[in-house]
C-alpha cells in the first residue's frame, strides 16, 4: 500500500536507480550478446525495441499497480477517500517515510472532505507523497534518456546505424530532393534516335513508345542523401573512393554533389528504400526529351556552357547548378555533370549483360 522512504527520499531513489540499472545492464548484454547471432538488420531492431519496451513496460507496471477502483456513488466516494486517508495518516504517524501512490493522492484531493484535507498532517503528507513521486518521475524520464542515448551511441558506433535516419530518413530526403510527376500525355512518346549508335545501347528512333504517368525526383542523388539510406538500413555499401579525391563522399563540403562510385544494384536499393525504383531507360528518356523528342532537357536547340556542365572531367558540381538547363517540367542536370544508372538491362556480344 504504502511507499516508504526517508524524509529526503533517498530510499526511495535509490531502489528505483538501482532497479532501472540492472534492467538497462541487463538489455545491453541481451543486445550484445544476440547481435552475435543474428544478422546485422534483426539486431539493429532488436536494440532499437528495447529502448521503447522497456520504459513503457516500467510506466505500465507502476500504473497497474497503484490502480483504485473507485466507487460509483459520490457519497461512497468521499467515505471511502475520508477511510482511505485516514489509513495513510495512521501508518504516516506511525512512520514518517510513509508515501500515498500519485494517483492516489488526486482521488484523495478532489473527493475527502475538506475538514479532513484541511488537517495539518494530511497537508504534509499529501506534499510529500507529490514530491517524492515527481523526484521518482524525474529519475524514470533521466532513466529512460539515458538508455536511449546509449542504445544510439552503440547503434552509431557498431552498425554505422542512426535510429533518427531510419525513422525520418526518407521524408528528411524527400523534402530536399522532391518527386516531380511527369504525365503519360497520350501514353506514348518518341524514343530513340534516327542514327541510333548501338553499340552503346542507343535505341532506333519509335515514335509511338508506350509511357505510363509516373515521378522522378527534381535532381541527381546527393552524397548526404546516400549517407542518410546508409545511416538508416537502406544502403549496404559505400561508394568506392573517387581517386582523384578519395574523401569526396566523406567530406561535408560535398554534401550537395551528385554521389558516385556505386554500382547499379546499390543505387536500385536506394530507390526502393525511398519508395520508388531505378528508372527504366524510357521514363529516362521521357524526362530528358518530353514526350516529343525535344533535343535537349531545356526548351531550343541550343547548347551552351552555362545549361549544362559540359566537361565533368574537370570536375563535378553541387546538384543544384545549372538552373539554366533545367526541364519544362523542373528536372536538373539530365544532360553532364554525372552518367546517372537505369534498371534497363543492355545486352552485347562482346560484354554480355549490363546497365
């Protein structure tokens, strides 16, 4: 019935640190010793469920056992809520550590008596057990905090994997990098070129190429972007290191360039982690050309220095340059810069398969 503890509480506070510490001791060497076992995605949420299942299984359990029932009549309540204080006084008399349980404490304030509530005990013991149930309360949420910061830096640190990506990761990129929809027109569009060089796949000129609506997202795929699918589950590997600048996907001054290095399975699994898919060469073709056959993303036939980055082997550039060369419909760098992957497979005699 009653929570004893000294006048300070330190009891009390004790018992509860002392509890919640050998929980959390006891989910670390779960986690540690499971995520021998399992593979790397069931361990990361392993870790990350026990960080809600454990405090919420504490709330849960302190609230089921301070439950009252209380009666219906007002009149029984308040005869009850008078014997249930009374109660609580006399052990509190007897023993000055005596607490009444938070939820306790409100039923006996808004439904004892007043010349009971007004007593100069039942003052102090209800102030009391109100105080000592927000200092519990406090070490309960500090607790919790710092299971959770701990669970963050051992998923950080051993599984390169950031809760906060996996959970807003998508929506975070999906702000920065916008899908723009394309309509289907009269669901066919020209495709393919009059002297197609097919050798490098170039298809032979169709003008009535079937085409279905669909989005594809306003600019090439950011380093950060990539980061956060790798930080989140999405992504299994990183690119391969640029040799002319090895720190090019680490480096935070490159946040906003076009990620390169990888290979075409890996930027397929970043599409489907955000939603989507690789496109296939068609829809490509659809958002660099219209439905039309336009010559360049832009509207007229020009081609000049500052539509397009037109030599990246001096260097590729932030994703958002360019606005010149931007598409009717709001796409950028469709043409230089950097070679972008479709899931259309190419096959050669020579070379076989490939995209």
């Amino acid at each position: 019935m009653a929570v004893k503890t000294d006048d300070n509480s330190d009891a009390v506070s004790k018992n509860v640190l002392d509890w919640l510490t050998r929980i959390g001791g006891i989910a670390a060497i779960l986690v540690n010793i499971l995520s021998l076992f399992l593979e790397e995605k069931s361990a990361k949420q392993l870790a990350f469920g026990l960080a809600f299942i454990i405090p919420m299984a504490s709330f849960w359990h302190q609230k089921r056992t301070n439950q009252i029932k209380i009666p219906k009549s007002k009149k029984t309540q308040t005869i009850a809520a008078n014997r249930l204080l009374k109660t609580y006084l006399f052990l509190f008399k007897d023993d000055l550590a005596t607490r009444i349980p938070f939820n306790r404490v409100r039923w006996i304030e808004s439904t004892a008596s007043s010349e009971l509530l007004d007593q100069d005990n039942a003052k102090k013991l209800l102030r009391l057990s109100k105080q000592t149930h927000y200092w519990i309360r406090g070490i309960n949420v500090f607790a919790t905090a710092l299971l959770f910061a701990t669970l963050y830096i051992y998923l950080t640190t051993n599984y390169a994997f950031n809760p906060i990506d996996y959970a807003f990761g998508r929506d975070r990129i999906q702000r920065e990098n916008p899908f723009i929809s394309l309509d289907k027109g009269d669901s066919t569009m020209v495709f393919g070129a009059d002297m197609p060089d097919l050798a490098s796949g170039e298809q032979p000129k169709n003008e009535d190429m079937p085409i279905d609506d669909f989005s594809i997202q306003r600019t090439e795929v950011t380093n950060k972007q990539y980061r956060i699918c790798r930080r989140a589950g999405g992504c299994k590997s990183d690119p391969i290191p640029n040799p002319t600048s090895p720190r090019y996907y680490e480096d935070a001054a490159y946040d906003d360039y076009p990620v390169v290095g990888i290979t075409t399975f890996e930027a397929r699994n970043f599409c489907l982690w955000l939603g989507g898919d690789l496109p296939t060469s068609t829809q490509w073709e659809r958002a660099a050309r219209g439905l039309h056959g336009r010559t360049w993303p832009w509207q007229g036939d020009d081609l000049t220095p500052e539509l397009a980055n037109l030599y990246p082997s001096d260097g590729i550039v932030s994703v958002s340059e360019f606005q010149g060369g931007i598409s009717p419909e709001g796409v950028l760098n469709l043409v230089g810069n950097v070679a972008e992957w479709t899931r259309t497979q190419l096959i050669t005699k020579d070379e076989g398969t490939s995209f």
